[in-house]
C-alpha cells in the first residue's frame, strides 16, 4: 500500500493539505489583496507614466471611443487616449487613475476611523459594564440601524462641496457600529476565560489585558469586519457619488458615472464613459469579497475542506 | 404565545431612540449650514421673474412664515410635533406643494419594488445556500453557484447600469427609465398593470442578481454547522428521504440566524435601491430625493430621508418582533433574565 503510485488525485489532495499548513496562503484571500494592489498600482504607475492634465475638460476630441472600437461618428479610437474621452474631452484613462485610488482611499480611511472607535467603545462598554456599557450599547443598536446615506444626502445638499477626507470623515460616523458590537461581545465572553483571569490574578495592568491578552484572539474577527466596513464605506461613498453630491472638483469613478448617465451615455452608446468606472468598481468589490471569504475560511476551518 | 415585556419594551425603546437620533440629525444639520433655504427660494424666484422687488421684505416674511425667527428650542419642538404628523412643509421646489403628499404619491413605488425583489432574493439566496453544501445536489449546482456568487458583492447600481445598457439599450426588450408608460392610463386595467410590469422587471432584476449572493453565502456557512449535528446524522441513519432532511432538519435550523441578518441588513438595501430608482428615473423616493437634491429643495430631502429611516427602523423592529416567534430560544432567555 505504501509503494503504490500516487494517482494524480491524491497528489492534488495532498497539495492542497500542503497549501492549507499555513491558512493564511488561502487563494482568496490572496487573489481578493491582489485585485485592490492592482488598482492601487493603477493609481502610482499612471501618476508616473500618463499625461494627468488630460483630466480637465476640453482636453481632447469629444467623445472618442477607445482604441479597436468606433463611435457613432465613426470616429476611430487613438492611443493618445487609449480608453477613449468622455463628453467634455476628458482623458478616460488620466480619469480613472486619479478617480480609482480615490474610492479605496475613501473607504479605507472611513473604515480606519470607525475600527479605531469601535476598538475603544468595545472594550469600554465590555470591560467597564453597567451605565457606560448600556449607553454604548443602545447607541450602536441605534446607529446601525439608519442608514448613513441618507444622513449624508441630507448633510452634503445642506454644505454643498465636501473634500475627499471629509466625506470619508463623515461615513466613519456610520461605520464604528459593528466593530464596537462585535468587540463587546468577545470581550464579554473572553473576560470568564482562563488566560484572562490568570493575567487578572497575577496583576497584569487593564491595559496590558486589553491590549495584550485579549487584542490578538480577536485579530481574525477584526479584520473580517474591517473588509465588510471598507466595501459599506465605498458602497455609501459612491452613492452619494451618484446622487450628484460628494466631492465637485475631484475626479470620482461615482462622478463619473453620474456625469454619464445625465448626459444619456447609454443610449447614445458611450459606453466606456460608464463602463470603465463600473468594471473598476466592480473589481474592487469583487477583490474585497475575496479577502472576506478567504478570511472566513482562515478563521473557521469548517468552510475550508468545502471549496 | 405572549412576547416577553422587557424584551418588547427593549426593542420599542429602541425604535423611538432611533426615529428621534434621526430626526433630530436631520433636524440639526442644515442649521449648521452656512446656505440659508430662504436665499435659495428668492433666487428661484428671481431667475423665474428676472427681478424681485423688495427682496428683503419677501425675505423676512418667508423666514417669519417657515417660522425661523422663533428660539431654536421652540422650532425644534415644532419640527418634532410636525414630523409626528408627517408634515415636513412645502416643497420649495413646486412651491405650494405639500411634501407628504409627494411623499404619498412616490412611496406605493418604492415599497412595491422593494417587497418584490426582497421575496425572490430571499428565496433563491436562501435556497442555492443551502444547495451548495447538501452533499446530494447535482455537481453542476456547486460548481457553478460560486462562480456566479463573485458578482454578487457588487452594489445594486452597477450591476443596474449594466442590464440597462444590455437590455434596454441595446435589445430594446425592456423600457429604459420610468415606472410606467406614457401612453397608459394609471388605473387598474390590464394594459397599465402590464406596463408597470414591464417597467418594473429590469430594476427588480439588478437587486436581486447582486442580493442573493449574501443570503446565499449566509446559508452556506450556517448549512454547514448544521450538517454536522447529531439530528441530522440521526435523520440520516433512520433513513429519512435526503430532500425531507434538507428542507425539514437542515433549511428549518439553519434559516434562523439569517432573519437577524437580514435586520441588519435592511438599511443598506433601502440606500442600494433608492440608487437604483434613480438610475432608471422610476417614480419612487430615489427619483424624488434626486429631484430635490438638484432642486437644492430641503424639505423634500428631509421629508424623504426621514421616511427612508422610518421605513427602515420599523422594519428592523418588526424582524425583532416576529424572531421569538421563530426562535423559542429568545423566548425563554428573555423569560428567565
């Protein structure tokens, strides 16, 4: 039994137990980090290779299709613009390069922001207990349930323009929820545990229980809400994008979008004016699906045998 | 069967809190605003007349009519009356308009929409989940469910976009923008239910193709928790039909937590959809808070934003209401603590 040849499925089992020895090499989770690393190379190779003034209006024919593909003017599409021009003459490509990294930023910074909080409120209302510990509670089950869009329709149609850090300033309002809720709980469990109480007898300092003891089991948790966080942040982000409101004088794949539908991309058959930003949306969504369904296999190893 | 009360006095409690953080929000927020409403109204009103005589006279008596020169405490009290009532004021956009009415008028859209997509996403997310993990479904079910699940983290308006180009643009099969057609008359005959139909099928579509992905993914984590229980082994060796198992023991146990989810949930679904609305001009809230965001038209914004939030807290309130029902567990922890 043991000289008999490895048939090819034992081989590709016994690669994939291999693969599995260290769960963070998880091909989702490494595909979904390789699709955001592509957009933000996006971002840093274009600043350095393309033209960026191609981004302001009237800086190249209207509406040119991109290059292979002809528009309804029959006009061909040309390498000095290689995804084409949108309705004002604006550079699709020098667009995207300003407009993608922006997004990410948005959400990462949004999602930054409401992890920090939620870090602190969470292990405030677990650790302290009693009023503060009700207040944080009822707060973050009232929060998560209004939707930050609107607030934020209501906030930027009442100030008008917003910069990019304000807006990612206002949707980290909406997003400590979770995290907060998630950490209290763990916080709440993992206080009757044996390591916790052992450091508690031995007269650790609170901080060093929190942050030390405690922290690190809840890494894998963490960073499965973070992901979530940073797709809402987006999610909102680009909504407002869309409603016309956000950031005015920055360029935004949400803006984009907005400027195309008004200006009847569709039926007029522009579709790369619209199409671009969506695919590159599109991709960063789909990239931080990967991360979090290979973070759920990494922390749960039930999901793994699965897939 | 009765409710626990500190479990229903919890859960109310929660509901006023949030209905009034929000009001008060939306209360708060444009009288921090450096642009004043009034301003705005008079600038209309001059880019429609060419000049406004005694500017300054329309002025005062329009902030003496919207009642700005009361203290604030006392407007604040008024506005919270108000939006009990649902008068958020008149639209400044179509002036003598009320808001509520446009509201009436625009939400039977949204809610039709929304119910309609929500009842088939649920149903189709909840059952491919479980598909993929039961160990009788056909291969061709596991292969391909999670290859289509990658499109699913992609929002609402996307994927929109995507089926208007295809579908309406390109194909010409559905109507591009609008809830109905122009040539039918609002009633229930059979040629405008068939026109709503129509108009309503591509904007169900883009929600449901990209929602059904996180109720599918939801079941499938919780499917297989539940595979492995006793029950379920038991179920099998008593030699129970694999479909009985997997609708009675697997689907009935593994269903709870995604209701909870679903609370969750909701908010986003909402935010998602009123995009939608407005990509495909459909006569709902999304069209009429678009309007009014290029109308600079605040109540309309306000009345709109708290009907959404409203919309939103009571639903998640009546998820937590009907949960114990399903879930004997709550039941018997609020009973006991």
């Amino acid at each position: 039994m043991t000289d008999a040849p490895l048939t090819r499925a034992d081989r590709r089992l016994q690669r994939r137990m291999r693969r599995f020895d260290n769960p963070w090499l998880n091909p989702k989770l490494l595909w979904g980090i390789g699709l955001l690393l592509g957009i933000v190379a996006l971002g840093l190779i274009g600043r350095m290779l393309w033209n960026l003034d191609l981004v302001f209006t009237g800086s190249a024919t209207l509406k040119l299709p991109p290059v292979g593909f002809e528009n309804l003017r029959r006009q061909p599409g040309v390498w000095d613009h290689p995804l084409g021009t949108d309705g004002s003459g604006r550079d699709m490509l020098a667009l995207i390069v300003i407009g993608a990294p922006n997004s990410l930023f948005v959400g990462l910074m949004a999602s930054l922001i409401g992890m920090g909080t939620g870090i602190v409120l969470g292990f405030t209302a677990g650790f302290v207990g009693g009023r503060t510990d009700d207040v944080i509670r009822v707060l973050s089950d009232v929060m998560i349930t209004i939707p930050p869009l609107l607030i934020l329709v209501v906030f930027q149609s009442a100030f008008g323009d917003v910069s990019l850090t304000m807006m990612a300033l206002l949707i980290a309002g909406f997003v400590w929820q979770s995290p907060t809720r998630l950490i209290r709980a763990q916080v709440l469990s993992m206080r009757q545990s044996g390591y916790v109480q052992m450091a508690q007898l031995s007269g650790a300092p609170t901080h060093h229980i929190m942050f030390r003891e405690m922290l690190p089991n809840l890494v894998p948790y963490l960073f499965g809400s973070f992901i979530a966080n940073v797709t809402t942040s987006i999610v909102t982000a680009v909504g407002l994008e869309v409603l016309g409101l956000g950031p005015q004088r920055i360029p935004t794949l949400g803006r984009t979008i907005y400027e195309a539908i008004n200006a009847g991309a569709l039926i007029q058959n522009l579709w790369w004016w619209w199409g671009i930003p969506t695919i590159l949306l599109a991709v960063m969504f789909i990239g931080l699906l990967l991360i979090n369904l290979g973070l759920d296999e990494v922390s749960n190893p039930r999901l793994r045998r699965l897939s | 069967m009765r409710l626990p009360r500190k479990y229903l006095v919890n859960r109310l409690v929660t509901l006023f809190l949030t209905v009034w953080i929000a009001a008060t929000l939306i209360w708060i927020i444009p009288r921090l605003s450096p642009v004043d409403p009034a301003d705005i109204m008079l600038g209309r009103m001059a880019a429609g007349a060419g000049a406004v005589e005694n500017a300054d006279a329309i002025l005062e008596q329009l902030k003496e009519n919207f009642g700005l020169n009361d203290p604030l405490v006392v407007q604040y009290v008024k506005y919270l009356k108000n939006i009990v009532l649902f008068d958020f004021g008149l639209s400044t956009a179509t002036f003598p308009t009320k808001v509520s009415s446009l509201i009436a008028r625009a939400l039977p859209w949204t809610l039709g929409l929304m119910l309609l997509s929500l009842v088939i996403t649920f149903f189709i997310g909840n059952l491919l989940g479980a598909l993929m993990v039961w160990s009788h479904s056909p291969r061709l079910v596991r292969v391909a469910i999670p290859a289509a699940m990658v499109f699913t983290s992609i929002p609402p308006i996307l994927s929109g976009l995507l089926l208007m180009w295809v579908f309406a643009a390109k194909l010409r099969w559905f109507p591009l923008t609008g809830a109905y057609g122009l040539t039918v008359e609002p009633g229930w005959n059979w040629a405008f239910v068939q026109s709503v139909l129509h108009h309503g099928f591509l904007p169900a579509l883009s929600i449901v193709i990209v929602t059904f992905g996180f109720w599918a993914l939801g079941m499938r984590g919780l499917m297989i928790t539940v595979q492995g229980e006793d029950y379920v082994k038991l179920a099998e060796a008593k030699g129970l039909r694999p479909r009985y198992i997997l609708y009675k023991y697997m689907i009935r146990n593994a269903i709870l937590p995604q209701i909870t989810a679903f609370a969750l949930k909701i908010g986003l679904l909402i935010a998602g959809q009123v995009l939608v609305e407005r990509i495909f001009a459909y006569n709902g809230m999304g069209k009429l808070l678009y309007d009014a965001i290029l109308d600079q038209d605040f109540p309309v914004i306000q009345g709109v934003s708290f009907v959404i939030i409203l919309m939103t807290a009571v639903s998640v309130f009546l998820v937590d209401l009907v949960y114990p029902f399903i879930d004997p567990r709550i039941r018997h922890e609020g009973a006991t603590s």
